[in-house]
C-alpha cells in the first residue's frame, strides 16, 4: 500500500474559490443573508479547521455539523457563534453537547425529554431546533401531527431554548 496520500484520489480547494462560492450562494439568497455552512464529515473531505477558519470570517449564522465530536472540535478552535448538531444526538453524548454550548436539533418528544434533563443536570439553557419530516422519513417530527407535538415543544420551559426549526425537502428538484 501506497504512503501517498494522493495515490488513489484527493481534492485541492483554494480558499479564494471556497470564499468565492460562499459569497455568491449568500448573495443569491439575499444581500447580506446569514448562512450556515455544512461541515460534517471533516468539510465534505475538505478540513473542519481550514474550512471553518475560512468562511468564519464572512460572518456566518454558524456551523452546521451531524455529531457532537465534530461541534467539540469547532469550539475546541475558538469559534463562539452557533453550531447546530443536525442529527439526532445518543443519550451519551448529551452532557458534552450541553456543557460545549452546542444547537441540538429535536425529533422527538422523547429526545427533548432527554435534552431537557441534560440542560438541568448542567444548570444550563440548551438551544434546540425542531426538524420536521416532510415527507423523506428519515428523522424529525411528523408534520401531520404539529397539533399533538407542537404544544409540547414550545411549552414555556426554564431549561431548552427553542431557537429555530429546519426541514430536509423530501423533492427539492421538482415543482
């Protein structure tokens, strides 16, 4: 086996290209709109830290991430804005998820229950963003039953903090 890290395939990105596609995406959503780049799975292949440490100085909304460990790397660098742990997050992970300052996404009442009981142990305010399935089936709260979940989830509540909610479009490329 090859010590070549370039011997079966590699992707070099130039920061003025990867600035260059943030700006434009930005822009066409609307001057001066807040974005949150995904970098799960180390950027797409691209470097957590390099791309981070990029596109943070545009000002973004935040990070997206899909796992506790990876929103722990981003703040084990400094960054202080928003991370957003888009992924169901295991009942074990959620102390460090709590104590690391990081957006847990919510797809199920059971889950907020878990959430909650994190952010009290801590003695601390856990932000939350509801995910509704709209049709992919993957995770998130039916949309079809808001009226049974929806009351339970902004129920006024001394430990979570409902700060968004986000959706994955089951048919983005069709009308």
């Amino acid at each position: 086996m090859s010590a070549n890290l370039k011997a079966r395939a590699w992707v070099q990105v130039e920061a003025d290209a990867l600035r260059q596609n943030y700006t434009l995406i930005r822009d066409a959503v609307a001057p001066g709109a807040r974005v949150m780049p995904m970098v799960k799975a180390d950027a797409y292949g691209l470097g957590l830290e390099e791309t981070v440490r990029c596109l943070d100085n545009f000002d973004p909304w935040g990070f997206g991430v899909a796992t506790v460990q990876e929103g722990v790397s981003i703040r084990d660098i400094g960054v202080v804005r928003p991370i957003l742990v888009c992924s169901p997050v295991p009942p074990d992970d959620l102390d460090r998820a709590v104590a690391s300052d990081l957006q847990l996404s919510v797809s199920s009442l059971a889950a907020l229950a878990r959430i909650e009981e994190a952010a009290r142990a801590a003695s601390k305010i856990a932000s939350i963003h509801i995910e509704v399935d709209t049709g992919m089936g993957r995770s998130g709260f039916d949309w079809r039953g808001a009226e049974r979940w929806l009351p339970r989830v902004t129920a006024r509540n001394d430990s979570v903090d409902w700060v968004g909610c986000y959706t994955h479009l089951h048919s983005a490329d069709t009308d």
